[in-house]
C-alpha cells in the first residue's frame, strides 16, 4: 500500500508539472526542477566510490557502452536526479531546438509524404512514473509490470518533444510513430497520445507477432524502408535509442534524446 501510494504521488507530481512545461515556475530566470528531489547529480554531486556516473552515462549516451541490462546499482540515485530534475530537461531541449532549426531550413513539396518518424516511449511519451518507483533501470526489466502501467494510459507527454511534434505539424511535416509496443495495445496507446496533446497522425506503427523475434533496430528499419517504399520523404527521425535511429533508411536527420534508464537494440 506505502509503494502504491508513492506511486501515485509521483505520477500526480510528474504529471501536474512536468506535462505544462509552459506553467512550471521559474527562478533565477531557470524553470524549478520539476520534481522534490533536488537535482543534484551532473552538478557537482557526490558520485558513488570508486565508480563516476557521469562518465558512465556519457558511455551510454555515445553508444560506447552497449548491451547493458541495467543501470549499475551504485548510480540508481544518480540517474533519478538525472532524470528527475532539471539536467534531463535541458538535454532534452538541446536536442528537440536543433531538430526545430533543421526542420524549419527544409523546403516541403507540399503533397503529403514529407515526414518524420517519432518514437514513443522516453520520446513522445515519458514513463518517468513507472521508474520512479522501479529504480531508474538499476532493477531488472519486468515486462508485466511494465505493461500493467501501459494499459493505464497515464503517461504524461515529454513537453520539450511535445513542443517540437507542434512546430513540425505548424510547418507542414507529418508525423509516423514507429514503437516497439505491441499490436495489442494500439488503442490505449493511441489514447494516451490523445489525451497529452498529441491530436493527429500520419501512421501508427506498432510490433505484429511476426516481428516478434526482430531485434528494434531491424524491425524499425524494416517499417522505416516499407515508408519509402510508400513514397514517404523521411527528412527527420527521433528516438532516445540508438535502435531508433541506425539501421537503414534512417531519414535526412537523427536525432537522440538522453535516456540512461535502459538499452534496447
């Protein structure tokens, strides 16, 4: 009951601040992290013994480490700063402005098939909530666990990629979501993107039992290449995976939002 109840503190917490990007107070000029813990990590905070999380995650991002199951034990706390507070969201904003500044210099034809490919989970949607109460990825993955808090369809939007789904749609781009989740919760997910401004789309992509044995990479490189085959320009395509974003057909730009939590590949 103690668990549950902080898990729904933190998803009320999450979701009141971090879903209104554009009411979150501000001090100094900077927005307040949009979470209690104090953000500490990134900025001078004390780092485990014999172990520099900075370093690791910086691994992580770069795609130098690879294969990883879990966040190392002694960062758990390292990476909920991290991604709890305000370092997370600057990273993400970095990311998304230059995406904004490449898609505005390209010039559109105008009949329909200039796209770019979001991905959802740590992308268009956050499942802070969940990790927040499963140790920022420093515990095995548990896929029914994980699920269970999918089909609540409460996973509030990632405000900066929010921002920049609204400037793409402003200046013409349509959007496909390509997402490792399954065929069998198109519905919910469909809702949950809905509901946290998210209104329209061009394709929803989800996993079919066929691609059930495909590593990420393959199988979103595979329904990337069936877009072209569509005759579907990709000029921009976002994920927090490296598996979102190399393979084949990979679009005119890449772009990786931070996500130390976990690897997928």
């Amino acid at each position: 009951m103690e668990r549950f109840s902080l898990f729904i503190l933190l998803a009320t917490l999450f979701s009141a601040t971090y879903c209104h990007s554009s009411s979150v107070e501000r001090h100094g000029g900077l927005p307040l992290p949009i979470h209690l813990l104090r953000p500490n990590s990134g900025f001078g905070g004390e780092l485990p013994k014999g172990l520099s999380c900075n370093s690791w995650r910086l691994a992580v991002e770069t795609n130098n480490l690879r294969y990883w199951k879990t966040v190392p034990a002694e960062c758990e706390n390292y990476v909920g700063h991290y991604m709890l507070g305000l370092h997370y969201r600057q990273d993400s904003k970095y990311v998304t402005l230059e995406a904004a500044k490449y898609a505005k210099s390209i010039k559109l034809t105008g009949d329909g098939k200039d796209i770019w490919v979001f991905d959802i989970d740590e992308t268009s949607l956050s499942d802070l909530p969940y990790y927040a109460t499963h140790g920022f990825g420093a515990k095995p993955y548990n896929s029914t666990a994980f699920n269970a808090w999918v089909d609540t369809g409460k996973a509030p939007a990632l405000p900066e990629t929010l921002k920049l789904y609204k400037h793409l749609k402003a200046l013409g781009f349509k959007v496909v979501y390509i997402t490792g989740r399954e065929e069998n919760r198109r519905d919910i997910t469909r809702k949950n993107l809905h509901a946290v401004g998210y209104k329209n789309w061009e394709k929803l992509l989800l996993k079919q039992p066929s691609d059930s044995k495909k590593t990420a990479t393959m199988f979103k490189s595979e329904k990337r290449a069936m877009l072209v085959k569509q005759g579907y320009r990709i000029w921009g395509n976002i994920g927090d995976q490296w598996s979102d974003i190399l393979g084949t057909d990979i679009g005119g730009k890449t772009f990786k939002l931070p996500d130390p939590m976990y690897y997928i590949s």
